[in-house]
C-alpha cells in the first residue's frame, strides 16, 4: 500500500499533454512562428491603408475606400486564422460556420441601413433639388 502522494501521475512529462494534444494526433496551440506571421501580416494590413491615405496615393475617394475595405476584410482573415484558430476542419467547421453566417447577417443589416438612409436622403430632400434647378433657370 502506499501513501498519500506517491502516485504517479502518468501524463506528467508526456508531450502529447503538454503540447495540447487530444489523442486524435491534432495540436490545439499555435506556434510562435504562427503569431509572429499573424502579426507581421497585420502590421502590414494596417501600414498599407494608412499610406494610401496619408500621400494621396490613390485620387478618387470611392476607389481608395475599396481599396480599404478590401485590406481590412483581408486583415479579418488573418486575424481569425493567425489568432483565433479557426479553419475548415471538422472541429472548427462548425465555428466557421457561425462565423461565416453572421458575416453574412452583418453585410446584410450594414447594406440595408446604408441603401435605406441613402434612399431617405434622396427621397426627402426635394428642396435642395428644386432649389437647384430654380438657380439653373435664372
């Protein structure tokens, strides 16, 4: 019989604990190569738009601010990759899942409330129309 304490504690020293394994051979960490290029992308999702902006590089408003958006949902998939861990394995699938569905709900309601409050504007506002074509025919 042995005392309190002299267990041995099996998993102690096994790699396969301390590195995150579930016994399906999948490692649940990142490594530090993955931060490090996780954070070196982001860096320069953000670098980027910031000079495009600070030196005039593109002149039309509308194209910069696609070209804008465009790096920044770029920077959300190297953010939900790199950091959060989540891809299209059968684990993280359905998380993806979630994600992918309320991205879509999110373009949905942002699209609507910027369609109904630009069709507002142009709808409510007749003054400024009329008064414009008044000016004109003078």
């Amino acid at each position: 019989m042995s005392a309190p304490g002299d267990e041995i504690d099996a998993t102690v020293g096994d790699p396969r604990v301390a590195h995150g394994h579930h016994g399906d051979g999948e490692v649940t960490h990142a490594s530090l190569k993955g931060y490090l290029t996780g954070f070196i992308l982001a860096a320069i999702l953000t670098v980027i738009p910031f000079w495009l902006v600070m030196d005039h590089v593109i002149a039309d408003a509308g194209v910069a601010s696609a070209v804008i958006l465009g790096l920044a949902a770029v920077q959300i998939v190297v953010h939900v990759v790199y950091f959060l861990h989540m891809d299209t394995t059968s684990e993280h699938g359905w998380n993806m899942l979630a994600l992918i569905f309320t991205a879509v709900l999110v373009t949905i309601v942002l699209g609507a409330s910027i369609w109904v409050m630009y069709t507002e504007n142009a709808n409510m506002m007749p003054m400024a129309s009329s008064a414009m074509q008044h000016a004109m025919a003078r």
